[in-house]
C-alpha cells in the first residue's frame, strides 16, 4: 500500500481510521478502569465506536447522493478479508490485555493508539472494519493488470463487495469512499 | 461517420486533470465530481458531437502534413503510431483519483472526461486546459444579494465543447490544434520517421530513402510528410514519378536502379510524392508551379 502526498477526505479518512479500532473502544467500556468511572468512560467510548462508524455510513449515503462513482477495472486481486482478522489479533488483544490501572497505563495505551492511528491514515488502511465483515462484505485490493497501458493508476484500489469472487478484466462500478476505497454499487 | 457510443444512455461519468511536470511525462488524475458537474460534461459532449456532425456527417481522414482550420470534423484511428498517446489515455484504467489535484494548476495542461455506455462501451474527451486555467488569474464577480460581489473562491470554468473524443476504434477530432497539442503529435511523427520510412521502403523500393530519412529526423515537416505518404504509396509509377519531379524543378537522379533525391531538394521531393507539387498550363509557354498546404480530393 503506498503512502499518498495529499489526497482529499482527510477528516473522513481520520473518522473511518477510528471506526477501524472501534471494537478497542467497546472492550474498554465493558472492561472499565478503576481510574475513571464508568459514566464518563462508557458514553466516550460509545460516541468513539458510534461517531466514526456513522461517519462512514454517512460517506456512503453522500456518494450514493452525488452519484459518485468509479468504474474499476480488475487486473490483479488478493482478497484481504484476513487482514482484518490478523490486526484484530495482532491489535486489538494486546491493547484490551492492557489494564488501565494507572495514569501511566492510560497515558501508554493512548499512545498506541495514536501510533495505530497514524499508521493506518498514512498506509490507507481505512477499509480495516469489522462490520464489512459481519454484512458479509469480502474486501479485496485491485491493482492494474501488468499488461494495462502506462498512463493506468498505478495505486492499489480496495474493492468492498458481496461478490466472493472477481474476475480479471471485470469492470465494476463502485461508489467512492475515498481516494482509494471503493464500494460496489449493487450486484 | 458514427461514434461507437450511445450518449443518451450514460451508465458513468469521470472527470480528470492532466498535469505536465517539467521533464516528466503527462500525469492524468481522476477530480472527483458531483452530479451537476457530471451533467455539464455529458451536456459537452453532446453539444461536442452536434458540433462535429454539423460540420459533416463523412469527415476526411486527419493528415499530419495537412494544415487545418481552427474548427474541422477529422477523424484518425486510434491504433495509428502517431496517436499512441492518446491510445495510452484512452485504454488507462484506474487512474488516480486526487480531489486535491486542483489545488495547483500551473501545470495543468488539459481536462479530460471519461465516460461509459450502458453497453460498457468507452468513450473519452479532451480539451486543453486554456480558459480552465487562466480563469484562475481573474477576478470574477457574482451577484448574491443586490449588488455585485467578488467571488472568493477558486473558480474553475468548463469549456463548452471538447476538442476531441475517443472511442473504441477512432478519435474523432473537433480541433486539429487539440489533436496536435494533446496527442503531443509532433514528437511522436518525428519518432515515427524510421517506422514510415521502412513502410515506405517496401512500396516504393525504386527511391532511395536514406538521405530523406536523415532529413526528415530533424525536419518536423519533412516528417509529417513522411507521414501522410505513408498511406498512399502503393502503386506509384518511377516514371511519372520522375517527369513529376522535373516538371516541378525537383533535382533527382537514377543511379544504380534507384532514384536518388539531391541534397536540398529533399523537402521538394516529398511534397511531389504528397500530392503537394503541381504544375498548371493555363497560359501557353508560361507554366505555373504551385504548392499546397492544404488540399482536398475532388
């Protein structure tokens, strides 16, 4: 995945960031902390699961709106639906086996977050959400075929789609979440 | 002459930006674009191919020795040597898309639009990026109560037709100017003399090329000319060619089986094989020798 220059949506992106990590924030409120009580930490944590998902969804209406979509065409597919399984091991655990019993332990645990965050905005990997899995969404990662002429997007797309499988040289229309985030339109 | 494409029934509309970096070949990047945007450029495209289908319903094939008009339906095939760039731009998929691609446009060169049919059939237009570009420098006013007011905003203005549209099999050409500065033509003639000449070679075997061939590489002219007789070099006869040759001052010589064109008459030369050269006898005893830059078969 490439690091970009710019790129638009950078509030949104941030958002959908957030909304990956946001099963961190349901195991924090059901966990708790002895340091802060649960009425000022169990609505945090719902508004920072909450917030960034509905902001997602709200990206998604707003393309639908203005009819904003891509046709991407598929050369060469891995289907990444794994990665998402592998960061919430690799991830999420670790942080939820944090306990957050000290100032010292919240001031660490927010600290890693903020590096997760900033890793997932700078390699693109806003598409890391579970609920794509629980609607039984695959993601998939595009790139053009090795024979598509030199002026092609040379950028890895992801592909958020029902279809379990894509062909190469298919063309699908998908509505754009971000710079390098597609969802297909309908099947 | 019919597109192959049905602009009535648009299943995806893109809008894109191509950026020239100095030394650097043309980037093209997709600008995300909302629905009123998409309609504006759908509504150039159609008034485009009114435009191209008022001037004529056959348009002549686009010659690169040929001089045009500022506005002349011509069309050329997409797979032709000279318009690989634009074949390139055409047949791209998945180009980049930067929403900031508009933040600097000092090296915005021309805009595009790609759309596809419900047939999922392409079609992509382009238009040099002149008024886009230099509406920037200006200061536009609008009226938003009573009174006139100075816009703030960057303002960008669409043109009201493209200079060009490609679809599966031709590029369809409003502004041979376009075509010129878009396909970045003259490079790619100059680049096609070796191609032109090896073609040449095979049709007319009785002429000696190789002092053309040098000429022409550093000739933009001689190299259209290269260009344009490539496709009407079959069945030329050395006899006419060369009474042709003489009658219109042209200095060449046979030797050895082949006819041999000497040093600074090069130019002169391929405009006799271009059809460029002729001679009329209107007033007796005094022949009239002209050349055409431009010229139409009758």
């Amino acid at each position: 995945m490439s690091i970009r220059k710019g790129g638009g949506l950078k509030i949104a992106r941030f958002l959908m960031v957030l909304a990956s990590i946001s099963p961190l924030f349901i195991f924090w409120a059901v966990k708790g902390s002895c340091l802060i009580p649960d009425r000022l930490l169990v609505p945090a944590c719902v508004a920072l699961c909450l917030i960034p998902n509905a902001v997602l969804f709200g990206r998604l209406q707003v393309a639908r709106h203005q009819g904003d979509t891509r046709e991407v065409v598929i050369g060469n597919i891995e289907d990444v639906r794994n990665h998402i399984l592998l960061y919430l091991f690799a991830m999420l655990l670790p942080l939820y086996a944090l306990e957050l019993s000290s100032w010292r332990n919240v001031a660490a645990a927010l600290a890693a977050v903020l590096f997760i965050v900033a890793i997932f905005y700078c390699f693109d990997l806003h598409y890391m959400n579970l609920l794509f899995v629980i609607f039984s969404y695959r993601v998939f990662t595009v790139s053009s075929a090795a024979d598509a002429t030199k002026r092609s997007g040379r950028r890895v797309l992801v592909l958020i789609t029902r279809r379990d499988f894509l062909d190469a040289g298919d063309t699908v229309t998908a509505y754009r979440l971000s710079d390098t985030v597609f969802m297909e339109t309908a099947q | 002459m019919n597109l192959k494409f049905t602009i009535t029934e648009i299943r995806s509309t893109e809008f894109g930006v191509g950026t020239l970096d100095r030394g650097s070949e043309p980037t093209f990047t997709v600008v995300p674009v909302d629905r009123d945007v998409k309609a504006a450029l759908r509504e150039m495209l159609a008034d485009t191919w009114g435009e191209m289908t008022a001037l004529t319903s056959k348009p002549a094939h686009y010659e690169a020795s040929e001089k045009y008009g500022s506005v002349e339906y011509v069309y050329l095939e997409i797979d032709d040597p000279i318009a690989s760039t634009l074949e390139d731009i055409h047949l791209a998929v998945n180009l980049d898309s930067d929403s900031s691609a508009l933040n600097d446009t000092g090296d915005m060169f021309c805009y595009f639009a790609r759309f596809v049919d419900k047939k999922g059939r392409k079609l992509t237009a382009l238009r040099r990026a002149g008024q886009f570009k230099g509406i920037l420098g200006k200061r536009l006013i609008s009226i938003l109560d009573d009174t006139l007011k100075l816009v703030q905003d960057r303002v960008f203005k669409l043109d009201s037709d493209f200079d060009l549209l490609i679809d599966e099999s031709d590029i369809h050409v409003l502004r041979p100017s376009g075509l010129e500065s878009l396909g970045g033509l003259q490079a790619a003639i100059l680049a096609s003399v070796k191609k032109n000449v090896a073609s040449l070679k095979a049709n007319l075997a009785f002429i000696s090329f190789d002092e053309i061939a040098s000429y022409a590489a550093v000739h933009p002219r001689a190299a259209r000319y290269l260009s344009s007789i490539r496709s009407q070099s079959k069945g030329v006869d050395r006899k006419a060619l060369q009474q042709l040759c003489t009658s219109n001052g042209v200095d060449c010589k046979f030797t050895k089986g082949q006819l041999h064109v000497q040093p600074g008459y090069e130019l002169a030369f391929l405009e006799v094989l271009d059809r460029r050269r002729y001679e009329i006898d209107l007033v007796t005893g005094a022949p009239e020798r002209f050349r055409a830059p431009s010229r139409q078969r009758v």
